[in-house]
C-alpha cells in the first residue's frame, strides 16, 4: 500500500481503506480461480494497481464519464480506476465467465456502486462510452476495429474520447497506422520503480 501512498498522497480514508482491501480480497479468490499470475502477486500493488493507475496520471475523469474496459481480466484497469475515480461508471468486460465472477464479486465486496461486470465479446457491446480502457489486450490495429463503433462523440474531458491503452516495449511498429494522432506517455516518467521502465499508456483519440 506505501506504494499508492507515495505517488497518489491525496487519497481520502475511504479511497485508502478499499485499496488496502484489494490484496486480500484477490488473495482470497486467487486460491479459487486463477486471475493473477501467481510471481506477480508478491508485487500485487506495484504491477496490477499501480500500473492501472497510470491512467489517473494521464487524465482526471469528469464526473458522469462513461467507461469500458474491454479484456478485464480480473478487473484491471476497472477497479483500481473506479475507487480512484467513484463518480465515473465503469464498465467491465471480458469473453471469460469465471473471470467476470471474480470481478462481479470483488465490486460487490468493496460496495463499488460506479462498476457493472458483464461477460460478452468486445465486438457485441452496443452502448457508448467516453474511453475504452485495457491492459494489452491484443495489438492496436486488431483492438481499434473491435469498439470504434462504442466511443461516444461529444468529448467532456480534458483528453478527446478514445482508447487508453496500457502496454509495455517497443510500440513504433505497432502505432505506425495512428502515428498522426496517437499520444504516448511514459509511465518511467511518473513511477520510478524498474517495472514500468519501458510501461506506457498510449492515447488514440477515435
């Protein structure tokens, strides 16, 4: 928990209390259902909540700003971003029933009332959102044709509506069809811990 302390000082109690629940809370359903890798758990608030934070470093979300994660695994970037940011909705999503439980009972243990989990194909959802948000799911020129049809129009935040992306080394092969309108952050530039030395978030506006 330092580690959210140290790079996010402002937390209120309430933000802090349900951070420090994560780890046993995932604990308690790792042993059942094998959401994270077991190497990485050790590292648990390093590599899955701070790296999902990365976002929160990039961009404030406006209050009433509609989210989807697509490919959540157990609930990364969601639910680290939904305490973090508790009057913006999220949505989470992944083709995996039994990880979808895991993140459907996580939110309902921390009362996250800003999250819904829904097991479905990124290519089924119908609704629209201000950002579509994922930890590498696949490479960009497969996942922008998946849910360009899902980013909302009308832009309410700092950062026009599209994909915010979490991915590690080198990118330049893969942003060449973007490379006139994609925004890539360093997180090496917030973070100094070796894990996210080559991390990045990469912002493509849709």
């Amino acid at each position: 928990m330092d580690i959210i302390q140290k790079y996010f000082p402002k937390l209120t109690t309430e933000q802090l209390e349900l951070y420090e629940r994560l780890q046993p809370l995932y604990a308690e359903w790792n042993a059942k259902i094998n959401v994270i890798s077991r190497k990485d758990f050790s590292e648990f608030y390093e590599r899955h909540v701070l790296h999902s934070l990365g976002i929160a470093k990039l961009v404030r979300f406006m209050p009433k700003t509609r989210i989807l994660d697509v490919g959540t695994g157990g609930g990364f970037p969601g639910i680290p971003l939904a305490i973090f940011f508790p009057e913006v909705h999220f949505h989470l999503v992944d083709s995996i029933g039994k990880k979808i439980k895991v993140v459907t009972n996580v939110a309902k243990e921390l009362n996250l009332s800003n999250v819904t989990a829904e097991q479905i194909r990124a290519e089924q959802i119908t609704g629209k959102y201000d950002f579509v948000v994922s930890r590498a799911v696949t490479r960009l020129p497969e996942f922008v044709p998946w849910i360009r049809k899902n980013i909302a129009g009308k832009n309410s935040n700092a950062l026009p509506n599209g994909i915010l992306y979490l991915k590690g080394g080198d990118l330049t092969e893969e942003l060449k069809p973007f490379r006139k309108r994609v925004f890539v952050q360093e997180l090496s530039d917030y973070f100094e811990e070796p894990f996210f030395e080559t991390k990045k978030v990469v912002h493509l506006p849709l």
